[in-house]
C-alpha cells in the first residue's frame, strides 16, 4: 500500500472522518483564503509557512477530478488561478 494511501487509513481511523473534514472543521477561520462555495482555499494551522495554502472541496465524498460537477470544476479551477496569482505577484 502506498504511504499516502497508509496515512489517510491511519488518520481516519483514529480521528473518524477525512483529513478534508478535519480541517474543514478544524482550521482557524482566520486562515481561509477564500471560500468559492463548493470549495476553500486555506492556509493549514500547522503549516510553517504561510505561504502554503490547500484547497478543499467541501463535499468530502468525492475523492477524484472526474467526480465534481460542472460548478466544483470552475470553482477548484478559479481557486487554482487564484492561489498562483497570489504566490506569483
């Protein structure tokens, strides 16, 4: 099993949710970016730099691209553009 894989069982298993709802519930308000609706970006509170950001869907039962609608599809995209503009400016 991939480590990524093993990592994701391990932290569902001890905490009983996804790291996605974990932080979506857990992360300090003042650390969202920006949210688009159906998705956020955020910088996590256990990063060292703030310069890290991650991006969420906040429906946590879709675990792959192919599996957004039309609207999470623009939103992940908008956010993607976003989050460089912000690192590149």
């Amino acid at each position: 099993m991939p480590q990524r894989f093993f990592n994701n069982l391990r932290f569902r298993k001890s905490h009983d949710k996804s790291f996605s709802v974990y932080m979506l519930q857990e992360n300090p308000k003042n650390l969202l970016v920006k949210d688009y609706g159906e998705v956020v970006l955020i910088v996590p509170y256990f990063m060292k730099r703030p310069l890290d950001m991650m991006l969420l869907v906040k429906d946590s039962s879709k675990c792959y691209l192919h599996q957004l609608n039309e609207i999470e599809q623009q939103q992940v995209s908008q956010a993607i553009q976003e989050a460089l503009r912000l690192l590149l400016d």
